[in-house]
C-alpha cells in the first residue's frame, strides 16, 4: 500500500550522499519511515486518497524545484496551490507540519541513541560532558584545592523566560512526549511480538491525537498560562535530572580523588523570568507575580511530600535486624505515628514524621495539600535546610549501618533536590525598563520631598538626589498620598517582592533586571525604589536585600558600559551596598536587541568588547563579575551551540560563574525530554568548568592584531547593516510586505505585545518578531548580514596574502570565537533560502523598491557565502556538522512547501480574502515553519 513511509524511503535514498554513514543513522531512518507510515496511514483514513496524493505532488513538485529551481516545477507548484480550497489547503498545511515535528522526535530518540550507544561501548568521553571536562582539568596539572576553590564560587544557571516564540501548543507537546516515549521503549527494550503490536498501536493513537488536534491557540496566552507552561519542565525533567547530574559530578569526582574529593555545593540552579518580567508586558501584576511564586512553591513541597512518601514505604527496614545512630532514632520518637505495626521500623516512622513536617509547611505557606494527609500534626519547618538536616540524619544513619547502596539513592537524590529547589523551587527574576523607574522616581521626589523636575535634571545632578535619598532611612513613599497609576502598580509590585522573600526566602527572588540600563543613575533609581519598600536597609552599613542587574542592550549601551560600571564603583556608598551582597556584581547583557540595532557580526564583536572592558573594571576595582546573557533561540539573537559559546567568551570573563536566558521554543527542544535535559545542563556545566580552570586565551601577542582586524570588519558590517535597514528609503515596506510580521502578531504565541509601542518603527519592534519574521520567510538576514560586505572590503584593501585573506584564514585557525561566530553563520545561511525569499519579495507590490532591496540582500548573501568559504577553508555549508546537514536535508522537503502555501495565502489574504479559514491557514503554515525549522525567534 502507498504511503508517506515508503515515499519518504524514496526522499531518503534521493537525498542521501557518500557521506551520509552508512549504518549509524540506519536506526533514524527506520523511525522515520515508521513515523511516515503511521501519519500516511492517519491522512488516508481521516482525509481521504486525493487528500493523501495531492500532499505527495506538492512534495515531490517542491524537492524539484528546491533542486533544480526548475521553472516549470514553480509553474506547477503554482498551479496546484492556487487551486487548493481553504479545506484542502488546512489539511495539506497540518499534514507537513506534523511530520516535520515527528522528524524532530526521531532525530531527538536517535541523539540519545547515539549517546547511549557510544557510553556501552566505553568509548572516551566526548565534547561537553563532565567527564571530559573533569579529565582535561586533571590532566593540566590542576589539583582538587582547584575544584573545590571552582564549586565553592560557582554559579551555573540557565533562566528559563516566557519571550513569545514558542508556537506549539502545551497540548501537542505532550502528544509529542508520548511518542517519543514510545519510540524510546521500542529501542531501548526487546518488545515480544504482543508488546511490539501495544507498541505500534499506541504510536498510531497517538498521531492520530496529534491530527485530530487543533494545533493553533483558540486564545493569546495570558501570563498564568506561561507560569503553567513553565512549571510543566520542572515534572519533565529539572525536578529528578538536575539531581541526577549533581551525582554524576559527586561519583567522578570520589573515583578520581576518593576522600579527597571535594564538596558539592548547589552550584546549578534554573531560574525563571516568567511572571515577573513586565518590560513592556502590562499584564504582568503584582497578583501574577505573587501566583508565580506561590505555584512554584507549592509543585517544590508537593514533590518534596510524594518522594518522602515513596521512600518511606520502600524503607521497611526493622531495628531488630538493623541498628540506628541516636539521632535517626530521635527522629523516628518525634513522629506522630503511632501505629504499632510500625513501632519496630525507626526509618519509616521517621520519614512519616518527615512527611508530617511538610505537610505542615505547605499548609503554612498556604498551599492546598495534594498529596495524603499525614497521619498527625508535626511542627513546620522554618527553612528547607532544616528538611534537609533531617534527610542527613536519615542518610548517615544508613551509611553508618551497612545500608550504603539505600543512602545513595532515591534519598541521595531527594536530599540535593531538597538543597537545590528549596521551598521556593526556582529564584524569580524581576524586569523592568529604566524610562518606567525613571517616571516613579520622580513622582517620588515630588510628591515625598517637594522636590520637582527630576527627569530635566543632568545625570550627575541625578545621581546627587539619588544618593542623598538612598541613605538617608526616612522614606519618601507616603500612604497618604495619590500617585499615579504606573506608580502605585510598580510600589505594589515590589511591596509583593518583598512579601515573596518574606514567605518563601531571600532565594525565592534574588534579582532585579533593568532593561535599557544606560546610566548610573538606572541603577541608583531601582536602589532608591527598593528602599522604599524594605528590600535596600540604608544608613552607614547598608544592606541590599537582591542584586541590581543593569542589562546593556543596543550597541552604544555595549560600548559604554565599562565606563558605567567604572563610575559606578566609584560611589563609596554603593560599594557598601554590593558589600552587602558579597562583592559581587551581575550585568546582563543583550543579544537581541544590539543584533536587531547592528546585524550579527558587529552586534557579537561589541558583545566580546564590552565583557573584555568589564573583566577589566571589575579587576580594577576588586568586585566579582558574574554576567548575565541574554541568549534566545535563534543565532540572530545570540543562540547557537551552548558548549561553544561559552568556551569562546573572551579570558577571564566566565570565572565559574554564568546565567544564560532560554527562551521560548528553546526550552522546549532542550528540556522536554529528560535525557536531553540532562545532556543540556551537563554541558552547561562542563563548558563553565572548561571556561574558567583552562586556559582559553591562545591569541598571546597576537590578540591587539586580531581585536583591530575584528573592529574593522565589525564597522564596514555594522555600516553595511545600517544602510540597508535604517537609512534604505522605503526598507520598512519592504520589510512588512515581504515577511508575515502583520500576520505573526495575530498568533496566540504570548502574552507580551509585539512592539514597545504603537508604531511601524523597526526601532520600536521587538527583537524577537522581527527575528522571527526573517525566519519564517527563509532570508534569515539577521544570521549574517553584512559579513560578506565587510570581508569583500577588508580583502580589496589588504589582498588575498598574508595580511589580508590569509590572516582572516590564520584567525579562524586559532581563535575560538572567530570559529564560533563563523560556525553558528554557516548553520543560519545553510537555512537560509534565497529561491524562497525570492517567493516572499512577490508580495512585495513595489516593483522597483522589491527589486533594489531583494537585489541588495541576494548580493550579500552570496558574498557571504563566498567569504565564508574562503576563510574557513570549506567547500559547502555545514560540511564540518554532517549531523545537522542531514536533519537540515531530511526536513526541507516538508518546510518548502509550507512556505510556497504561505505566500500564495498571504497574496489571497492582502487581497481582501480575511475569512478566518484563511487566517487559520496562514497561522498554521507560520507554526509549521517555525516547528520545522526549529527556530522561531
């Protein structure tokens, strides 16, 4: 019988090569096979043969005109696109958006595959796992003092954030979950031919759920959703994985240096923006942000009560075949069991007593209990380390009484979640924008102290307001008075901050983000407001209650933040307040919003500056320097390998210490999937380990050459940029005809507007549709635009000899960040498509302005493609990452046509058609393309 398998067995064999290995990714193929079959089967049974043949056509018409640009293959496909009904044109749209999302399964089951095949085979540890990482320390001569000097410091924290790119459904990836579960057993376990046939039934059940589904949001998520959304990960993966991974480091660690190995302290935590980032996100309140907290708190006890619950049940261990340390048997008196079935079983007394504690904490904190009842009241808990002091009580005493194997493991790994989650489970982030404080500020100092015009004042005399105001104690707020709207909803909301540290933990929010930070007095304004509501003590030895993180996002903010930061430290009052918090001093810095201002070369190169020129203030200035990336999904927006990024940060500038955002879509592919979860934080980790014990610096006297030839090509990369964006007359026409940004901003994908402010101003977009819109119509501009410019120029200047071409080739060789920048443009232009682009520039109704500006952008990305190649010394994209050429190759016949169906409904829909069915569409053929390219802002 026909089907999608066997044609997508015909795809494999056409568009495999020499290269492709012969056998390892035999096992991928056959999933994939299976998958198609299974959805073919699903398309026949619920839309019908013609149905079926005509998603096949559309196919095979764009893999000939993907191959060949053949005129006549865009004739035909034209035609058949043209006469789709709005039913049919739905159907065709799900049927290749869902089997781009089942490749995306496969090719993530055969990622662990591989793993796990290379792991029993005792192969050596690869790139990015600890144990590498651990190896290379050992083997540089570092010794254990080193180790424990690097965890004792150490922060490695991925943040997870609620940015709208993520375009799937929570209902579609949990269908997705359920089929790679089911993928997994069939690899992982030899299935009888019963267990085989349960097997394929319930993968067919589960695509036919995924068809029968409404892929689309009937409503725009509200922030509640995304805080739902978010805890979702913790149940998939962070709650038993990250524990995991910490024994993981423990166990090297004791084989490498037994006794002597050194203590693990919970260096790894994932921190959370979502619902309380309220940088241009009104609906973001101080009743959100409270719910945030409280439901983060509540899932932490709740799996704190089902794993004691667990345990105690399987310790059924009796005292009169075991003995026990006083204190366990203390512990065990202590409970409110009193059952005399279990008066001999000190350990199950005593995790009931454990159980009773929790139960009476989470009720304390107001939570409803969704576990058992305890079986008597016990004391609450005043912090979580006194729960985890009573699991150490548990643990010694059965390490002490030949129960070793016991004590290491449900307990071992329920006693560092305990240390790691807290009672609070994830340290909440707060953003707001520096324009927002500034207007609170000043209504404060008018209405407090009678003094107006704060926001005409000079940034020096500002700051002498702000200091004189912050140590002073006396407040400036007054219930009393009436302040505006703005005002009173940010005092409320940093008056709930403080409730939330007071409830559940300074850790439950330890930061404040200001956005657009580009001053001293950005940073002395949040200080000023935290006074007001507690969170700042002042007088002579103040204390700050959380970190003031300014983030410095467009270029010129990059390029002065040394200097900020420089005078900053200058301020004898605001070193006692960073005193107060240990000396140490978080910056963020933006990947969006400086690659949206500059492109993507200058945007990296002033990234690299500015961490250099902090690493150097912050050594003047002895103050301990953690930075703050600001990564999205998309290389246009500083995504991108995570172990490579971090080893190509400039010396010195990681120092045990990293927080990285992951956002939207992001999180998803990284930490659906538990194994992939846990490779995910591995690498994280084992990249920090590497960045800051090894010497990543081997440019020597060489590093004053290569930062000038980088400042050069940065310059004629940004001017190119700019010219093109901003200075191009009629280039935001361009832009809104020939990308689906209108159409983007009616998907339900997030609760945050799309733009600062009403305005057709790319200046006020946010970075992450207009990243989003470049990738959905294949230009993907913001990966690489400029670069073949810039490199054309600097070889027409210098030639293509030692000190020209050929120094670019020798820096490639030899800088890890030159290989990285490089490396994440060559994955973006290998998506990028200018045969499609070209489809999308037709919409354009300008012919003349379509024809100059598509003209200009297909010169560039041939001089980029071209320099690339040049430099690197590579004939073809991604000809050194075979891997991600073959997923690449296997999705694009599934992608194209997608594509060619949304041009075709966009020209329908700016032509008057605007029934829903069309809407519908083109937000389907947008959720397919982002689905199967991976990569939606």
């Amino acid at each position: 019988m026909s089907s999608l398998a066997s044609r997508s067995g015909n795809f494999d064999k056409n568009h495999s090569n020499d290269k492709d290995p012969p056998v390892k990714d035999d096992p991928l193929r056959e999933d994939i096979r299976l998958l198609g079959r299974m959805l073919g089967d699903t398309l026949r049974e619920q839309e019908g043969d013609p149905t079926f043949d005509l998603v096949e056509n559309i196919r095979q018409t764009a893999i000939r005109f993907r191959r060949e640009q053949d005129p006549t293959a865009r004739q035909e496909m034209d035609m058949m696109l043209n006469q789709l009904s709005n039913k049919a044109t739905e159907a065709v749209v799900r049927a290749f958006s869902q089997f781009s999302q089942l490749s995306n399964i496969a090719e993530d089951m055969h990622h662990n595959r591989r793993r796990r095949s290379h792991l029993r085979a005792g192969s050596p540890p690869q790139a990015g796992s600890v144990a590498l990482a651990l190896d290379r320390v050992f083997n540089s001569g570092k010794d254990g003092a080193a180790l424990s000097r690097f965890f004792a410091k150490a922060v490695v924290s991925p943040v997870l954030t609620a940015h709208p790119t993520e375009v799937q459904r929570r209902s579609i990836l949990d269908c997705q979950l359920t089929i790679a579960h089911l993928l997994n057993e069939r690899d992982r376990v030899q299935l009888t031919p019963d267990e085989l046939r349960s097997n394929e039934d319930g993968l067919r059940s589960a695509i036919q759920i995924l068809w029968q589904t409404r892929m689309l949001r009937s409503q725009r998520l509200s922030v509640y959703d995304e805080i739902k959304n978010g805890l979702a990960y913790y149940h998939y993966t962070f709650l038993t994985e990250v524990p995991r991974l910490y024994a993981e480091i423990e166990d090297l660690l004791e084989r490498r240096m037994g006794a002597h190995a050194p203590h693990i302290p919970p260096f790894l935590r994932i921190g959370s923006w979502i619902g309380c980032d309220r940088d241009g996100n009104p609906f973001v309140t101080h009743e959100v942000m409270l719910h945030a907290a409280e439901r983060q708190s509540a899932l932490a006890l709740d799996f704190y009560m089902g794993e004691v619950h667990q345990i105690g049940r399987k310790l059924s261990l009796t005292e009169r075949l075991v003995n026990v340390d006083e204190a366990l048997a203390k512990l065990a008196e202590a409970s409110p069991d009193r059952a005399t079935s279990r008066a001999d079983e000190p350990y199950r007394r005593a995790l009931i007593g454990i159980y009773a504690r929790l139960a009476a904490t989470s009720q304390g904190l107001g939570h409803v209990i969704r576990q058992r009842r305890p079986v008597g009241p016990a004391a609450p808990y005043r912090e979580s380390m006194e729960f985890v002091r009573e699991l150490d009580i548990v643990i010694h005493s059965l390490k002490q009484h030949k129960s070793e194997l016991l004590a290491r493991g449900e307990l071992r790994h329920l006693r560092r979640a305990a240390e790691v989650f807290g009672f609070h489970l994830a340290p909440l982030d707060m953003r707001q924008h520096s324009n927002v404080h500034e207007q609170v500020v000043a209504e404060l100092f008018e209405y407090g102290a009678n003094r107006t015009g704060y926001s005409e004042l000079t940034e020096t005399e500002r700051v002498q307001w702000l200091l004189t105001e912050i140590s002073c104690p006396r407040p400036l707020r007054s219930p009393y008075l009436d302040y505006s709207e703005l005002a009173q909803s940010e005092l409320c909301i940093l008056q709930t901050a403080a409730e939330i540290q007071r409830r559940f933990g300074r850790a439950a929010l330890p930061n404040y983000v200001i956005s657009k930070a580009d001053g001293i007095s950005d940073i002395l304004e949040v200080a000023l407001l935290l006074k007001e509501v507690g969170l700042l003590l002042a007088g002579e030895k103040p204390h700050l209650h959380l970190n003031i993180v300014p983030l410095f996002e467009t270029i010129a903010d990059l390029r002065g933040c040394g200097v900020v930061m420089d005078e900053l430290f200058s301020l004898p009052y605001y070193r006692k307040l960073l005193a107060s918090r240990g000396d140490v001093q978080e910056v963020m810095l933006g990947y969006s919003d400086s690659n949206k201002d500059g492109g993507f070369l200058a945007a990296n190169w002033e990234l690299y500056k500015a961490e250099t020129e902090l690493t150097k203030v912050f050594a003047k200035h002895k103050v301990e320097l953690r930075l703050f990336h600001g990564r999205g999904g998309t290389v246009g927006r500083g995504g991108g390998p995570s172990y490579q990024a971090i080893l190509a940060q400039p010396p010195a500038s990681v120092n045990g210490q990293i927080r990285i955002t992951e956002q939207g879509e992001v999180i998803g592919s990284k930490y659906a999937d538990p194994e992939i979860g846990r490779r995910n934080l591995e690498t994280l980790v084992a990249a920090t380990v590497e960045a800051t014990l090894l010497s990543h610096d081997p440019l020597g006297q060489r590093a004053a050459d290569y930062y000038h030839i980088m400042e050069v090509l940065a310059g004629d990369a940004l001017a190119a940029y700019r010219n093109l964006v901003y200075e191009t007359p009629g280039f935001t026409r361009y832009f809104q005809e020939s990308t689906p940004i209108r159409e983007i901003a009616g998907l339900n994908i997030g609760s945050r507007p799309p733009s600062r402010k009403k305005s057709d101003l790319i200046e006020d977009l946010r970075a992450i549709p207009w990243t989003f819109s470049w990738s959905v119509n294949r230009a993907m501009i913001t990966g690489w635009y400029g670069f073949g410019t810039a490199v054309e120029m600097f070889v027409q200047r210098e030639g293509r000899g030692a000190k020209g071409l050929g120094f670019l080739q020798e820096m490639h060789r030899t800088w890890p960040f030159l290989q990285t920048l490089l490396s994440n443009m060559d994955m973006v232009l290998a998506k990028t498509d200018m045969g499609i682009a070209s489809r999308y520039a037709e919409l354009v109704t300008d012919i003349d302005l379509r024809e100059e500006i598509f003209g200009r952008i297909q010169r560039e990305w041939g001089l980029s493609v071209k320099w690339l190649f040049a430099v690197t010394g590579r004939t073809e994209l991604l000809q050194d990452n075979p891997t991600l050429a073959r997923s690449i190759r296997n999705r694009t016949p599934y992608i194209d046509p997608l594509n060619h169906l949304q041009v075709e409904l966009l020209r329908r829909y700016r032509s008057g058609d605007s029934t829903d069915a069309v809407k519908r569409a083109i937000q389907l053929t947008i959720n397919g393309v982002a689905a199967g390219l991976r990569n939606s802002g």
